[in-house]
C-alpha cells in the first residue's frame, strides 16, 4: 500500500489565489519531508525540505514567501502556494525518506493549473 | 557535486524487445543506486535499488547492476511489455552522508504492440 498520500491530485484556481498542498506519512513518522517540483518531460527539482517543529529549508533560488510549509507534526507537512500565477502551474510531489532502508517514497503528485 | 546522466529519450521499442537504458554516476564516497519509473500522471515509484558494488537490483523483470569500475548502474529487460511505457529515472544518495537523492533528467520509454 501507499506510504505517502497527498492531497488533492489536481487543482485548478484562479490567479491570485492561495493552493495548499497536503503530504501524510502514512507507514512511520517522518521528521524530514521533502518537496519537489517537475515540469513537463525534466526531472524533479527540489523545492525545501520540511523539518518537523522548525522552519523549512529551501533550495536556493525558490521564494520562501512564495511557497510556504509548514510540518506541524511528524505525518503531516503542507506546501501553500500563495499568490498563485500561471508559471506556477506545475507538479508537485512530496516525498518522505526511510533512514534505515535509505529508501525515498514519493507521493502521487499534485497537478496545480493556475488560470 | 553528485550527478547522474542518463541516455536521452525517448526509447522507443516493440513488445518483447530488450531494453537497456544507461546511466552513469559521479560522486563521492559510495551512494546507494536507485531505479524509479513514472507512470504518466502519476508520482514516484521505487522499482529497484541496490546499495554496493556489485549488487544487483532486480524487481518486475527489471534488473541493474551497480558497477564501481564503470560508475554505472544501467537497467535492463527482456521483454518489454505496452505497460513498461513510462519515465525512469536513475538516482543516487547516501553520498557523503546526505539521504537526499540526486535524479538524472529521466528517459521516456513508448512501447508498441
């Protein structure tokens, strides 16, 4: 069964608009999620890593005011794209990482169209 | 840095047709190797790993070689079916002590009945 689950798959909004993105570790707790981005037919772009109780880390060259998370607990991080506009339409995945197995699990995906 | 290149794409094969997709690393220290294949629409599966030299990864009729000498971890198949059709991704981690992975760009694989 599926070790991560994000929600919703799709989205669709208007220009201006604030999207939030859900990301649950379903098998184990996970002090670390990760966020990428990917856009058509390129590989994955991380965005940050979510760190459970602190602030998020991002990769250099993504706004932090633009795309904010927050990991409140150790299932559950959320990415809010805010201010929505076209160029952010993308796809977005989450991922978690099992430290023992060193195996990254990845979420379905969240395809985001701003209009 | 770490870094992996990949054959471009896309492959493009006929049912029950060998595949082989390249993939070569650089890094430091010895990563882990990992295969992950995109169905269309979808996120991020995990096919097959493996974790040191030599080993081989195999799941699905999938295999790959990790190969230090040649800093190379290409996948294999038979016999592809219409339902391989999808993105693979060749990736490492575990280099220098990070988890977190390293992708190659991805090579689309379109298989015809």
């Amino acid at each position: 069964g599926a070790v991560v689950s994000q929600h919703p798959s799709r989205v669709i909004c208007k220009s201006g608009t604030s999207v939030k993105i859900e990301c649950r570790s379903l098998d184990f707790q996970a002090t670390t999620m990760f966020w990428y981005r990917q856009f058509p037919k390129q590989s994955l772009m991380l965005m940050a890593t979510s760190n459970e109780g602190s602030k998020a880390t991002y990769e250099q060259g993504v706004e932090k005011d633009k795309f904010l998370i927050n990991h409140a607990s150790l299932t559950l991080s959320t990415l809010t794209v805010t201010s929505a506009h076209p160029e952010d339409s993308s796809f977005y995945i989450c991922s978690v990482i099992d430290g023992a197995k060193n195996i990254q699990y990845f979420g379905a995906g969240t395809r985001l169209s701003v209009l | 840095g770490d870094s992996v290149t990949q054959m471009e794409g896309p492959v493009t094969l006929s049912e029950e047709a060998f595949l082989t997709i390249n993939c070569t690393y650089t890094a430091t220290g010895y990563p882990s190797l990992f295969w992950y294949v995109q169905y269309p629409g979808e996120g991020l599966q995990l096919l097959l790993k493996a974790t040191k030299a030599d080993d081989k990864g195999s799941n699905k009729g999938f295999e790959a070689t990790y190969r230090k000498e040649t800093t190379s971890f290409h996948l294999e198949k038979g016999s592809v079916q219409v339902s391989d059709s999808a993105v693979y991704f060749c990736a490492l981690s575990g280099s220098g002590g990070s988890y977190i992975p390293t992708f190659g760009r991805g090579t689309s694989l379109i298989v015809h009945p």
